[in-house]
C-alpha cells in the first residue's frame, strides 16, 4: 500500500510530465503556424510577381503609376 506523501509525489510527477507535453505540442504548433504562414506570404509575392508581368502593364516612374503597354 502506497502512503499519501508517495500518491502526491507520484501524482505531481505525472502533472509535470503532462505540462511538459503540453509546452512541446504548443512549441510545435507555433512552428507549424510559422511555415505555413511564410509559405503563404511567399506564394502570395510569387502571384504577384507573375501577374504584375502577364498584366500589359508597365510602371511609369516619370507618373507614379502603371500605364497598359
């Protein structure tokens, strides 16, 4: 039979190693969050950079502004 003092210890233990597993999950998410979202701003500037070029348009320096070719 286990005495109190060992049922804590033994229950604090398992609280620690839950909290512990919970901090790597959280830690990996946030990795996981972080490459999608640079993915996403990546493929986001890729789009852009082939429709500025596929669009007819040319940017006038001497205007500010886009003109159609």
């Amino acid at each position: 039979m286990t005495s109190k003092r060992e049922e804590r210890r033994q229950r604090s233990e398992q609280e620690r190693l839950e909290r512990e597993r919970l901090k790597r999950a959280q830690g990996m998410r946030k990795r996981v969050f972080l490459i999608v979202g640079l993915l996403a701003v990546v493929a986001l500037v890729i789009l852009g950079v082939t429709r500025r070029g596929d669009s007819g348009r040319v940017w006038s320096a001497e205007h500010g502004h886009w003109h159609e070719k």
